[in-house]
C-alpha cells in the first residue's frame, strides 16, 4: 500500500515537472505563436539567479519564487524587444534566432559561471511514507505546479487581462478590437512567458544542479508537451503533460531512466503521428 | 583563471599566459610533454586540476634543471568532455606535435579513444587515473587504482558496516559497467549478493524514481560508481529524501573530483570510499606538497585524487628518463619496467613490471565534513586483478582491455 | 447515350455540428460547361472542394467517366486528367511563368514535349511577353491567367474552376471568356462563380446552391427569372 | 539542358580541382578534410530544405547513422568499401521510412521539426545506453557513450590494407564533395528537381497538378539523408572513432546555421557556410577571450534578423544589380518552405 503511494507521489511529480518546465513555453505559444527554443537557458538562467541569489545570503523560496521571475522575465523582455519583435508571424524565423539565442546564453553563461556543476541544497527535508522515504521536495513542485494551472486558468477565465489574453488568441484583430495594442500584448505575453521560465528553472534547480548547458535537458520534452498539448493553454498543458508524465515515469520505474525517456518520446512521436488531427485538432480549426 | 581555458598552450605562449614556468627559451631542443584532459565541459572537476598538476609537475622538473639537460615544454589540449575530440587531439599531439611522451585522458572512455593512435604511433603514454581495471598494453603505464585495489578493500569493510544485500548504481560506460562487475564479484566473496544494478548515462540528473525502486528492493547497502557533475544529484536526492540514515552508501569515484566539497555535510558524511589519496593524509610529503601547490596556484583547496596520481605519473616518467638518461621510448619502457619507484604525495608508487599498473597505497575513509578521515590504511597493493590476465614481460605484444566474466 | 463526366450521390459534407452540403446528387454530360451559383456559404465551394479532392466527403460517393474517385487525393484527382483551379490563386510565386507552366506539362509529358507543350500554352493564353517573369511580381489578373495556363497545360477533359473570374477588370474577363470557350472545345467544364454577367456571356446552364443542397438547376435564363432563386441568391445579394 | 550540365559539370571539377592545389598552401590538410566533410553534410541540408521545403531538424541522425554504420560494418567486414556504400544506404533507408511516415501522414512542418528532433534525441538516448556487453552488432562492441574506436580505416577498394590517410584521405574527401555537389546540380536541373522545387513552393498546387508530393519529398528526403550518411562516413574515417555526440542536436543545430548563414536555395551557400563556419569555430577554439557557443549563436540571431537571404544569395543579388541584370541557371530560391495548414499562417 505504502509503496503504491509512493508511486503515486513519483507519477504526479513527473506530471508535475513537466507542467513547470512546459508553462512559460506553453504560453508564448499559445498565445503569440512563437516557438522559444532558448526556453531551456531562460530556465538556466533562472537556475543560476536563484543560486546567484542564494549564495548572496538571500532566503531560498524568495531567490525562487521571486528573484529568478524577476530576472528572467527582464532577459525576455530584452530579448522581445531587440530579437522577437522584428520576427512576429515568421514562425521558422524565431524559431531559428531564439535557437541562437540558446547557444548565446550558454556561451554567456559559460564565460561567467564556468562549465561546472553547481547547485544548492534541496530546502525541504524528506519524509517517511509508511516504511518509504520520499523526497519532501517533490511535494512541493506538485504543490507549485497545481497553483501554477489554478493560476493560469482564473487569469484567463476570470479577468480582464484573461479575456484580452484569450483575445489575442484569436488573432492580434481582435486585441486591437478590444482596444489594445498588439506590440504591449505581446511584450506582456513574453515577459510572462520568461518569468514562468525562469520560475521552472529556479524551482528544479536545487533537485538536479546546473551547468550552463542544462537547458537542452528540458527543450526538447516541454517543446513535444507543448506541441501535442494543443490549443487550449491549461487543458492542453494538463492532457500532454499527463500523457508523457505517466509514460515516463512508468517505464522509468519499471526498467531504467534512459528507457523512461526513450519511452516518452516514442509516445510523442506516436501520439503526433496517429493524432495530428485528434489532440492537436481544434487547433487548426477556424484559425487558417 | 588562465588555466581554465579551452585552448591549445603551446611553448612560450602557455609560459608566457601562465606565467609559472620559467621564460627560458624551448626550441627544437626541449623535451615535449603532450598533455590532453577535459579542462572545460561537465568533466572539468576532474581535468582542471590535473592540468594544474601536471604543469605544477612540470614547472618543479624544470626548476630542477629540467630532464636529460633540456627544458620540458608542454603540449595540452581541452577536449571539452568530448570524447570526439581524443582522436583529433591525440593525432594532432602524435602526428603533428610529435611530442616525447602524452599524458592525460580521465574517462576510460577517453583512454580507449586514444589508445590505440598512441600504440601506431609507439608514443609513450600515461594514463593516470582510478579506472575498472584490465588494461594490458606494453605502450601504457597506469598510476590509478584498480578494483583489486580499492574495490576489494571497500567491500569488505561497507558490508561489515551495513550488511549482505547489496544495490549497485553504475554510470552507464566502460568504467561503470566493468567496476560494476567487480563490485558484483566482492560483494559475493564476501558472503552477500548484489540485489540490483542499475546503470545511469553520464547526462542523468533525476534519480526520483531509482531511490523509490530502490526502497521496494531493501538493499543493507548502496555502492554508486557513479561519474561526473549530473550524477552528484544522486547523492543530494538521497539525502533530500531521507535515505541517507537508513541505507548506508559507498563509492568508487565520490569524491575524487572534490564533489564531498561541493556537497553540504548533511549530504556528504558518512559515504564511504577508497582512494590512494587524500588532502586529510597527515603526512610530510602530502603537507610539503599541498604547500607547494598552494605556492603557485594561491590554495590548495582543488588538489584531489587524480590531480595527485597525474602529478605522480609526470614525476615517475620524468624519473625514468632521468635513469634511462635517453627519451628513447624504449629505454625509458625499460628503466620504467626496473620497478622504478618514487615517493609521492600519496606515499610510494612502484610500477609493476608485468602489467604496467602500479603498486600503491590505499586508505579506506569516510566523508566527513566535507573531507576524508582515514579509517584503515592498506599499504602498497598490487593490482592483482590485472596481474592475473596480464604478462607483458610474457606476451609483450598483449593490447587488449580484460574484463571480468561473471 | 452521352458520356457521363461527373456525377455525385449523396455527398454529404459536416464540420462538426454543421452541414456544409447535403446529400448533393449532381451530373454533367461530358463536353458540358456548367456554373454553380449561390449565396455566400451555400455549400458550392465545400461541393467543390470534395469532387476534387481537397476535403474527403462525410458521406456519398464522386464518380469520373465511371470511376469511383470518392476520397481520393488531389494528385490522384489530376493524374485522372481533371484540371483544377481554386478560389485563392494557387501559383508556385518564386518561380517563372515558364517554370510554372512547364512543372504543369511535365505532369503528362516527357520532358521536351513538355517544352513544347509549355510554348503553346504560352501562346495560347498570350502570356510570351511575362514568360521569364516570377510570378510573385504579376499583376492579380496576369496570375488568374498564369493559372488557368496551368490547367490548360495538362490537357485535361475535366476543368474544375473556382470564381476564375473573381477580382479582374473588364478587359480580363472578356479575355477569360475566349480561354474559357477555348477550353471548352476539349474539356467538360465547371466554374463555381458569382459574377452573373460572367456567368450569362458563358453558361446555358446552371446550379443553384442553397443551404447545402441543390436547389435548383436549369437554363441559366430560367433560373435567373425564377422567383424561389431570385429571393434566395439575387434579393440577399442585392 | 545538357549543355548546360555539361558546362557545370566542367566548372565544378575546375573550381575542385584548383581549390585542392591552394588551400593546403594556407591551411592544414587535417583540418580541410573536416570541413570538405561539413561542406557536404551542409549541402545535404542545404538540398531537402533549401530546394525540396523540408525543414529537418534531425539531420544530425543521420550523419550519426552513417558514422556508425560505416564503423560497425567496417569492423565485421574488415575492409572499406561495402561499409561506405552502406553509410550511404542505411541513413537513406531509414530517411525513406521516416519520411514516409510523416509526409503520408499529412504531418504539418512544425510536426516534422518536432519528430526529426525528437527521433534525433532517441537515436542518442538509445546508442548512449548501449555500454554494457550485450550490446552487439556481428563482432562490434556499440560501446554507448564511449563510442567505437578501432575500426578499420578507408582503404583502396579492393587492397584492404592500403590505408587511404593523410593528404591523400583529403584528397578523396574533397573529390567526393565536387562529386557530390556535381550530383546535385544534375537532380536540379532534372525534372525531378524541377518538381521538388516547385513543391517547395505550392504544395497544394503542385498536387492538383497531379504530382504525389507525399511520394516526392521522401524520396528528396532520402536522398539527403543519403548525402549525410555519406558525410558521416567520411567523417568515421578522419576522426577514428564515433560517438553518440554525432547525434546530438548541438550537431543539428550547427547544420542548420550554416545553411542559414552560407543562404538557402543555393548549392554554394551551404557548403561555403558549413566550411566557414567551422574553420571559424576551429580559429575560436584557439582562443580562451570569447565562447564558441555565444559566437556562432550571435551569428544566428544576427542573420536571421539582417541577412535572411544568406551570404551567398545576398552577394550574388549584389553581383547582379552591379551588372544590371539576373544570373541565369540560378533556380529559385525562398527563405522558408511554405508552411500548409499552419495558424495564422
């Protein structure tokens, strides 16, 4: 019984973990069609602020929680003024200048932090489950993870900026017929779309360290999240990121983590090809 | 730091950055020394201080008059952590550079890369590093721990602490793959069984589910051979979940990139290892040497493990030549296979003239605020396990890597 | 009895809750030139996109000169030697009027005939004056004509045109007429269209779409007069 | 236009021929060899995006499976000849499944960039994992993240122990690339490049035209990832050894810079850019002021943004405003492949 609890707790992390590292890219796509390749090092980023920020003497939860936001949602700010502005409805465009980016923000981050591993220490200790120990940090990127989608669903249901949001979704038409200029919508969308990457970073830092090339673990599975997730920011991010959270975490348990990977991204490939019409399929609906 | 570059130092330029070796000129007539380690890239821990080493090693020769009267120039190359990168540099070293003698390499992975293009090109090499074991090619000197060295005298000593069942986790390569076996092998002369392994490829960082599996298992003990910076989460993971009290752990590779330093003592104590050496080894030769090294570089903080077998290797190549007063490769192999001695920072290293390794001393320690108190010092193993495969003073032509069949 | 070229039974199209045509049963003698009129959003493009490949019917079968073509691609649609034009212009930008005509003709022809082939579209459709030119840089009518030279050049006995006429001045749509005429020596036509004036100075005759389904079909005079057609198509029109 | 070939054919084997007699002058032969290497791996990219619209985001995989396929082969076959045949064969095979199961499955681009990305990580994850003893092909050890080294090296077909290295292995390298691109001029002055061009273009219209596109790009799918493979085996040869990094996407990404940077639509402009770009990130890794990866990633940006185009397109419209008028035989080119059935598209 134990046991299946503690199963339980390692499937809803993997979900979990794949709904932070697949947010920030979730929304600049989905709302603003723009696929960040440098979303992996706008986490890094926000790895090496809240580590930066730690070994400052700053409290922890507020170098993640706050700070590493704060930085990384400046860093794209930057970036979509000088870069993803110019770029907007070039779709192979940004994805080929933010990949750019990527390699820039590695190299940047090599010249000031070194190749080297760094990390801090997991703030939360462990506790027992029955006879099982479990790691109290997962706990706390589920907790994050759940306030993030609740977060992301009451701002688009239930407020002003949601409905703006929602708006532009439909296309910048309709952000101007609401009264809003497109460039700040976008601008907005892209700051928040950074500071939620830089979040995840922060957030997974203390769990697995960071080198300034830890980025490219996390591009590739929250671009296939994303992509198979669909239209629907919250519904789209949940469906995927359950889908490959349970396969992942799955196979890894029961054979070895190469395989649980292997496994994930055998299930996007087949997921992609046999459903391109089926999860994806709202989303080419009355759009084109 | 201008150590901590990722290019190629060569002659007076890499005199003149690094601004330690004496500005003497080195012409044609300087005795080249080919050095090629990952400097840069998620295995610099381990690099960048055997480069200090070895240049440390280097620097004293030529403070001491240098070999054979001429002054020894250095050849290094980073190779990044990208084994790719071996057997373009090590061309480059023997084919373009013609150095006298190469040494270098971290990952088994990065030795068996070069091996091979050092043999063609009968250039000496040194390659000075704990590694699985089994290596049998007359080209090739070995200063690093075998498993019959330090495997044998973990096992024994981390079961008797913990108990029988035993559950290994091995980075996924040669090194991990073959000391896995070994371990294997010890954990059953010993009375136990090994319960599990795993093996983890070196860019692996979330352990989660490996530490649920590991608690439906129940294992008395953990040995992780595990290698390079992602796999440091592992023991942070461990410790964040608790486990750290309840299954006790032992390693073959925990520390010798310094990674105790890099864990809190809440993560580190009480993982237990065994190397040849330790910053913690009380003794005058380790405390001359850790002043020296403090000398030229500012603290001695970032000696570790292999950082001391490089600079062992340079100082008994550098002693062979000295004796076979030649560069000649196979004076040097001969003077080489006298059972030269030298007396280190880790105390004494003899080479074995059947199989190349070394006969050393080994210390079983534990990790203990964020250092390596000795429990039980081992003197002066033989390599044991390649002594029993290997006889190149028999088959001198032997160039194969044994491995144990379990 | 008369060669059928196109007939449809039942072809029933949905997206989702909404029935874009319903249960259309259509025929066209072989040499024919038909035009299928109707209010915006009456099903004819929907109708015309599943004969010739482009969406794949919810129901109901497409037959070609007693072939069953239901579900086919476009390719396998043209390779029957259907020519097709759509609504939007369909061109390959980047490339010359030349190229464009020629990748046409080589579909059915060797590679030099298809040279040959390529001159006498050319001159046919008097577009030897812009044939080096990229058709990113003609002009909307010089492009509608570009395309028809495309679906001329395949030789095809089956032209399907979507409003060919839409958007050109006066002078284009009389020349349209003559290459349409031209066509019709050969192929069975046709023409989804809006422009009346057009559709009199070719047609005798047509079919009404309404709601999905035919409402009508008859000699374009009579359809015109006819009040049913008149309140639903002319009267929302004007 | 045979004429016209044979013209190209005569230019292409003069400008080879005389490249191979000056630059070991200014550069070391070791070095040109590798990027006469990059130079074709970046033509085979530079042929199924620039000409044939298909963004590959993977093209990584299959100079890897070249790589590996040469070194295993060549390690259970003993000589070099059939081994390099199947460099080119396997990635070409396994190109042609791939690519029929996305173009059939009506795969918009943004999925096939997905799906060559991701069956390039699988590719890694998989052989990386292969360390451990029962990992076998024939007599060769996969050997996961060491690699195989030792294999047998290019040899005279036929003599097995006549070792082609040194300048004369550059020599055979920078012929195969004049062959090669030699190769390629001719499939685009064919119909079948004619076609693919204009698929590039108009999918759609190109299919009511009558062509099975689907059939179309996997066979130009194949035939790139058979260039690559080619590429990868030559490049078995120069560096001695092959690793799971020939998968890795740093590997796609540099493929897809330097067919940015050389400019798509032109044969020239991916292979001048692969060569110059990697001698470039040879002369940076002399240097310890400035990072590679923060280089070549501004390089990227600032293309993208300035010079879409491409080197070589950007000076050749130069060269012809200069003289006042259009370079004929150049085929058309675009910046991107048109994207069917995208949003907002």
């Amino acid at each position: 019984m134990d046991l299946y609890v503690v199963v339980l707790v390692e499937v809803l992390y993997g979900v979990a973990s794949l709904i932070l590292i697949s947010a920030g890219l979730s929304i600049v796509f989905g709302m603003i069609k723009v696929i960040n390749l440098a979303h992996g090092e706008f986490m890094m980023i926000g790895g090496y602020a809240t580590i930066t920020a730690v070994n400052l003497g700053m409290n922890v939860f507020v170098a993640m929680l706050v700070i590493a936001p704060a930085v990384v949602g400046l860093v794209g700010l930057v970036v979509e003024r000088l870069v993803i502005r110019h770029l907007y409805g070039r779709l192979v465009d940004t994805m080929l200048a933010t990949w750019g980016l990527s390699l820039f923000f590695i190299g940047l981050a090599t010249m000031i932090f070194g190749n080297t591993t760094t990390g801090i220490s997991t703030p939360i200790p462990g506790f027992a489950i029955g006879d099982y120990q479990v790691n109290g940090y997962n706990f706390f990127i589920i907790v994050v993870a759940a306030l993030l989608l609740v977060a992301m669903l009451s701002v688009l249901k239930g407020t002003r900026a949601g409905l703006v949001a929602r708006g532009t979704m439909q296309g910048p038409d309709m952000a101007a017929a609401l009264g809003y200029s497109p460039d700040r919508i976008y601008m907005a969308t892209f700051f928040c779309g950074s500071a939620l990457s830089g979040l995840a970073g922060a957030i997974l830092a203390p769990l697995v360290g960071l080198v300034p090339t830890s980025g490219g673990a996390y591009i590739a599975k929250a671009f296939i999240t994303v992509i198979a997730g669909g239209p629907s920011l919250v519904a789209g991010l949940l469906s995927s990121a359950s889908l490959f959270g349970v396969v992942h975490q799955a196979f890894t348990f029961a054979t070895s983590p190469v395989i649980g990977e292997v496994a994930l991204l055998v299930a996007a490939v087949v997921l992609l090809r046999i459903l391109p019409q089926g999860v994806t399929g709202t989303f080419f609906k009355g759009k084109t | 730091m201008s150590l901590n570059r990722r290019n190629i130092l060569t002659g007076a330029a890499a005199a003149a950055s690094v601004g330690m070796l004496p500005r003497v000129a080195m012409g044609a007539d300087s005795v080249k020394l080919g050095s090629i380690l990952d400097t840069s890239g998620i295995f610099d821990a381990y690099g960048t201080p055997m480069d200090m080493a070895m240049r440390l090693a280097v620097n004293e020769i030529n403070a001491a008059g240098g070999l054979l009267g001429r002054q020894v120039e250095v050849v290094a190359y980073d190779t990044q952590s990208d084994m790719a990168l071996y057997t373009q540099y090590g061309q480059r070293l023997t084919r373009q550079d013609q150095v006298d003698v190469v040494h270098g390499g971290i990952l088994s992975a990065s030795r068996e890369a070069i091996r091979q293009t050092m043999r063609k090109t009968r250039t000496l090499y040194f390659y000075n590093v704990l590694y699985e074991g089994g290596v049998c090619d007359r080209n090739i000197f070995i200063n690093g721990v075998t498993p019959a060295q330090q495997v044998e005298a973990l096992v024994p000593y981390a079961m008797g602490k913990s108990g029988k069942a035993v559950y290994i986790l091995a980075a996924d390569y040669n090194y991990g793959q073959i000391t896995a076996r070994w371990i294997q092998k010890f954990v059953a002369d010993n009375g136990g069984h090994a319960v599990g392994v795993d093996f983890f490829p070196l860019d692996v960082s979330d352990f989660g589910s490996t530490i649920a599996k590991i608690q439906t298992v129940g294992p008395d003990l953990v040995i992780a051979p595990l290698v390079g910076g992602a796999h440091l989460s592992f023991f942070r993971q461990w410790a964040a979940a608790g486990m750290k009290d309840r299954i006790p752990l032992a390693s073959t590779t925990m520390g010798v990139g310094n990674e105790h330093k890099v864990l809190t003592p809440e993560e580190g104590n009480g993982i237990m290892v065994a190397y040849n050496y330790s910053q913690e080894l009380d003794t005058p030769a380790n405390n001359a040497f850790k002043e020296r090294w403090s000398a030229a570089y500012g603290d001695s903080s970032l000696i570790h493990e292999i950082a001391v077998s490089n600079y062992q290797g340079v100082m008994t190549w550098a002693e062979a030549v000295r004796q076979a007063g030649s560069l000649d490769r196979e004076a040097v192999i001969a003077s080489l296979e006298a059972g030269l001695s030298i007396d280190g920072p880790a105390g004494t290293v003899t080479v074995d003239p059947k199989t190349h390794h070394a006969v050393l001393d080994v210390h079983i320690m534990e990790i203990e605020d964020q250092g390596m108190r000795v429990i039980e010092t081992l003197p002066q193993r033989q390599p044991i396990d390649t002594q029993a495969v290997c006889d190149l003073q028999a088959n001198p032509d032997d160039n194969t890597q044994y491995e144990i069949q379990i | 009895m008369a060669e059928i070229a196109l007939e449809t039974h039942g072809l029933t199209m949905r997206f989702g809750g909404v029935v874009a045509a319903d249960r259309v049963d259509f025929r066209l003698q072989a040499r024919e030139l038909r035009c299928l009129i109707g209010p915006n959003g009456a099903g004819k493009s929907t109708f015309f996109k599943c004969i010739t490949g482009l969406q794949s019917p919810s129901e109901g079968e497409v037959w070609m000169r007693g072939i069953e073509t239901t579900g086919w691609m476009p390719h396998q649609v043209a390779s029957l030697g259907v020519g097709i034009k759509t609504q939007t212009p369909n061109v390959l930008d980047s490339l010359s009027v030349h190229e464009n005509v020629w990748l046409a003709a080589r579909r059915f022809h060797g590679a030099r005939e298809a040279d040959r082939k390529t001159r006498e579209v050319i001159d046919l459709l008097d577009l030897g004056a812009i044939a080096k030119d990229g058709l990113g840089r003609l002009a909307h009518g010089e492009r509608q004509r570009v395309e028809l030279g495309l679906v001329a050049a395949g030789d095809p006995w089956l032209i399907l045109l979507d409003e060919p006429a839409a958007g050109l001045g006066a002078e284009d749509v009389e020349r349209l007429t003559g290459i349409i005429r031209e066509l019709n020596r050969q192929a069975t036509l046709v023409i989804v269209e809006h422009d009346m004036q057009f559709i009199r100075s070719i047609a005798e005759t047509v079919t009404v779409f309404h709601q999905g389904k035919v409402l009508m079909e008859g000699h374009v005079d009579r359809v015109m007069s006819d009040p049913v057609v008149r309140n639903v198509y002319l009267g929302r029109k004007a | 236009m045979p004429g016209g070939l044979t013209r190209d054919a005569v230019t292409i084997a003069l400008v080879t021929g005389v490249l191979i007699w000056v630059l070991p002058l200014i550069v070391g032969t070791y070095t040109l060899t590798v990027l006469a290497i990059y130079g074709m791996l970046g033509l085979s990219l530079g042929l199924i995006w620039g000409f044939g619209g298909i963004l590959c985001f993977g093209q990584a995989a299959f100079f890897g499976l070249g790589a590996y396929a040469y070194a295993i082969f060549a390690i259970n076959i003993g000589e070099s000849t059939v081994p390099m045949i199947l460099a080119v064969l396997v990635p070409a095979v396994f190109a042609a499944l791939l690519g029929a199961m996305m173009f059939y499955g009506r795969l918009g681009d943004v999925y096939l960039g997905v799906i060559t990305l991701v069956v390039t990580l699988i590719l890694y994850k998989v052989v990386n994992s292969t360390a451990g003893p029962q990992y076998v092909i024939g007599n060769a050890r996969l050997g996961g993240f060491n690699g195989i080294p030792g294999f047998p090296t290019l040899n005279v077909p036929g003599t097995p122990d006549a070792y082609i290295w040194g300048d004369r292995y550059f020599h055979v390298c920078a012929v195969l690339l004049g062959l090669v691109y030699m190769l390629v001029t001719a499939l685009l002055r064919s119909s079948f490049g004619r076609i693919a061009v204009g698929i590039r273009e108009n999918e759609t219209r190109m299919s009511l035209m009558g062509y099975d596109v689907r059939a179309r790009k996997t066979a130009m799918f194949a035939i790139g990832a058979g260039i690559a493979g080619l590429a990868g085996g030559l490049f078995a040869n120069w560096a001695e050894i092959v690793t799971p990094s020939l998968f890795s996407l740093g590997q796609s990404a540099e493929i897809i810079i330097w067919c940015i940077v050389g400019g798509l639509g032109t044969r020239l402009g991916p292979v001048l850019g692969a060569a110059g770009l990697a001698y470039l990130k040879f002369l940076l890794g002399q240097q310890a002021v400035i990072d590679n990866a923060l280089v070549t990633g501004l390089v990227l940006v600032l293309f993208v943004l300035f010079l879409p185009k491409g080197v070589v397109p950007a000076l050749s419209d130069l060269w012809s405003a200069g003289i006042g008028r259009i370079r004929p035989g150049r085929i058309g080119r675009r910046r991107q492949p048109r994207r069917r059935g995208w949003p907002n598209g």
